[in-house]
C-alpha cells in the first residue's frame, strides 16, 4: 500500500495559493482515477483507490501546513504504511514555476510542512517537488506562497496537474523515470511535426549542393577547325 500526501492549507480562501498545489494534484489524481470520495479522517481528508496494481491511499491534511505531520504520522501509524512508501506532493520554490522533480530523502530545505513530515516520520519519504518559482527575496516567500497563481501561470499549471495524473501509476509502481516523462508529455507535447513545444529543433545536416548538370549543347567534344587562315577571315566578314 502507498500513501501519496499533498500538502496545503484548509478553506477556501487558500484553494488556490501557491502553497496548495500538493492539494490539487492528489485532488486530480483522485478525480481521474476514479478514487472513493473524500471522508474525514487522520486530522484530513482520505481517498482510497487503486493505481495499476497498487491500491494507494490519500491524503490532504487539514491541521494546516505547518502541522502537517500529525495528520501524515497518524495515517501512517494506523496503516502500518513505512515512510518509504509515502509520497509527498509540494511546492517547491527553488524550481521555476511549470518544473518537476521527485526527491527520495533529505533534508526540508526550510518548506514547513515537511519540517513538521520530518518530526513524525524522520527524512526517509519520497517528494514530488512542484515549481512555483521563487519571489528574489527570502523575506518575501511567505506572502508570495500564500497568494493565488496568476492567471499567466494556468496554462502550466493545468499541464502539470494532468501530467502527474497521467504518470501516477508508475509513480506508485516506483517508477519515476515514467512517471516524469509523463509530466515532461505534457508540459512539452510533441510537435506535429515531430518536435517538441518549447524545445529548439534539432540540428539539420547540411544540405548537400547538387551534382552540376551539363549543358547539352556543350556536350559534344570541340570540333577540329580545319579552315585555312584565309577562309576564317573571309568567314568574318560573311
């Protein structure tokens, strides 16, 4: 059994922060992949499914986000679910917005929900860090999480979202590899013409020049000019 967490905050004036994007992706996940519906439980809410072979669980804790792992700990505990095998969704500031990575471990880099992950599970859970780029400032980070995304960012977002969707089978079979190029199909769908959105073509040989062609009027070897010096003068003049 996995556990997939995503990290936000509870009520609707913090839907769409920056700071819930971990809620959306377990929320598109769950819609997607037709998951039980949502039911309080474990200080959150918990969805229950199956993805591929493997039957996941989710949940958004709603102890708000710097408290999250209460939530994730009591799950865990009455699961019996190791931290290996707990994935959790978040927004990363460090990665500019519409970039994926997964992390296995490590450290919190200062995101309070997973300092509060970290404090009931220790380090050793897997991430899906989400990019939502970063304010220049570190004293701005906190206002800059709690706003909304801009409506320039909806594109990507929505890409992102359906991506993580598309892969989160082989997200849960361990796959990761899969899983980001899933995320990587729909951030940078092919082209029709064989390229890919936002990424520079590839190189072309050069054009090799074509053979030279032969006049046909040239083609015949030079005559020999048997006239005489005479007649050539008079042929001038003709």
């Amino acid at each position: 059994m996995k556990l997939f967490v995503g990290l936000g905050n509870p009520g609707g004036k913090y839907a769409r922060n920056r700071h819930n994007i971990g809620f959306m992706a377990v929320d598109r996940i769950a819609e997607d992949h037709g998951f039980a519906p949502w039911r309080a439980k474990f200080q959150g809410e918990m969805s229950e499914g199956r993805l591929g072979s493997q039957k996941v669980l989710l949940l958004k804790p709603m102890t708000f986000m710097n408290l999250s792992g209460q939530s994730v700990g009591e799950a865990a505990r009455f699961h019996k679910i190791d931290s290996t095998d707990i994935c959790v969704f978040h927004d990363e500031i460090d990665l500019v917005p519409g970039r994926l990575k997964t992390k296995a471990g490590g450290g919190h880099a200062g995101h309070n929900g997973l300092r509060s992950i970290h404090q009931h599970l220790g380090p050793h859970y897997d991430r899906v860090r989400m990019g939502v780029g970063h304010p220049g400032h570190k004293d701005a980070v906190p206002g800059y999480v709690l706003k909304d995304f801009a409506k320039a960012d909806e594109a990507w977002l929505d890409d992102m979202l359906r991506g993580i969707s598309d892969g989160a089978a082989a997200l849960a079979a361990g796959d990761d590899a899969r899983f980001l190029n899933a995320v990587s199909l729909r951030l940078n769908p092919p082209r029709s013409g064989g390229g890919t959105k936002g990424r520079p073509a590839e190189p072309q040989a050069p054009e090799t020049e074509p053979a030279a062609r032969q006049d046909p009027a040239s083609a015949e070897p030079d005559r020999l000019d048997d006239r005489s010096a005479l007649q050539k003068l008079a042929d001038r003049f003709r």
